[in-house]
C-alpha cells in the first residue's frame, strides 16, 4: 500500500485564487511528521510548511496553510493568492518513527507529486 | 540564511566508473540524508547518516554505494561502479532538531 498518495496528477489554477492540493497518508505510527515541498523546474526541492502529528493547529506559513485531518489521514496543501510563480511540482511527504528505540531516524516518504499551473 | 550545498550540479560519467556527490549540510545539524529522483518519478530515501555511522538505508542502497563524512563540514555520496539506471537528481539534506529536513539544489547524474 502506498504511504502517500496525492491522487491529482496535474491542478489548474486562475491567478490570485486559492488552490488545495490533496494529500492522504498511511501509518500506524501515533508520532509523525507531514511534509510539503515545492520543485519548480530547475529541480530543486524547496521546504513549504511542516504538520507534527501531535500538533492542535493547522500549520501555517505565509500564503501556504495545511489542512490536517488526522481521522481522516489527510494533509491538503491550501496555497492561497496564487502567482504565477507558484507554478510547479508539489509533493506531499511523510516521516514516521520519529523516535524508535532512543534513536531517531526521520527518513521521508513521498507522494507522486501533483504539477500545478497558475494561469494569468 | 544558512543553506545546504551540493557540487557538481551536473556530472557526466561513464558506466562502471566511480562518482563522488558531494554535500555541505547546514552547520548545526547532525543527521544527513541523501535520496535520489529519477527523472518523472517521486524522490526515493537512499540513506540516512548520524553520528557518523549509517542509521538507515533503503534497498536500493546497494553495496555499490557508501556514505562519508571525512570532515566537519562535507558528507559524500559514493558510487562505485555507476550503471545506466543510477541516472537521477540526487539530493543532500540535513536536518533541524524539529525534523524538518532542507535539501540541497541536487546534483544532476547522467550515466552514458
């Protein structure tokens, strides 16, 4: 089964609206870590916003918010005001086993990625 | 803002032959990562380092490939002998005490 799905290969998105990303997560783990990063063409992987399974609020940074429904093992990206600079790869990640024996490994798992596209 | 860092951006090799990936982590971090993405698809967990041992590494993590720290500052990626399907993006990461892992620009693998 696969730990991450983001099941939106490609999003479309009109300049200055908001747009969710969806994300779904499996584990067993009562400790985890949720994960958005940004990959825009030149390839390179660019830290969003963090979710801590044990956190009450819905992280936020800036324009980007998640929506972290932890019954439902969900973690939606909502970007919102989008820019045209916003266009590129997402993907959703998650880090289980945080603490495992005293000893922390952290590795992260990611989804497929979703492409989003701002039109003007 | 401190960064990770990656050199080459791009290396061209032939298969069979020997590459270093090289990474500088953000300065006050202890655990190290490396993943890889080949070209289209999601990236994938190779190994993680701490302590200056491997704490975890994943199937493709073969005995073609070691991880280093020989000094304070650079971590490296090493294949040994480079196939034709060891193509990808490779990317560097470290770690803040939190968890939350920044990556480095990638380095750039064509296997010919």
């Amino acid at each position: 089964a696969q730990k991450i799905t983001q099941t939106q290969p490609g999003m479309f998105v009109q300049e200055k609206e908001a747009v969710t990303l969806d994300c779904t997560y499996d584990t067993s783990d009562q400790s985890y870590g949720l994960f958005w990063y940004k990959q825009p063409s030149s390839g390179e992987m660019i830290f969003l916003i963090y979710q801590g399974s044990y956190d009450e609020q819905n992280a936020t940074e800036g324009r980007y918010s998640l929506n972290f429904q932890k019954a439902r093992k969900s973690a939606n990206l909502v970007i919102s005001a989008s820019q045209l600079g916003d266009s590129a790869m997402y993907f959703c990640a998650m880090r289980e086993g945080y603490e495992a024996g005293g000893t922390s490994y952290g590795k992260l798992t990611f989804g497929q990625g979703t492409i989003l596209t701002v039109h003007p | 803002e401190p960064e990770v860092t990656q050199t080459p951006s791009h290396q061209v090799t032939q298969m069979g032959q020997e590459v270093i990936l090289r990474c500088v982590p953000i300065s006050n971090h202890l655990y190290f990562y490396w993943y890889r993405q080949i070209l289209g698809q999601k990236v994938e967990f190779l190994v993680s380092f701490y302590n200056n041992e491997i704490s975890e590494k994943s199937e493709i993590f073969d005995d073609q490939f070691s991880v280093e720290r020989p000094d304070g500052s650079n971590f490296t990626l090493k294949i040994r002998s480079t196939k034709l399907e060891d193509s990808a993006m490779y990317f560097c990461a470290s770690r803040t005490p939190r968890g939350t892992q920044y990556f480095g620009p990638g380095t750039r693998l064509l296997v010919l």
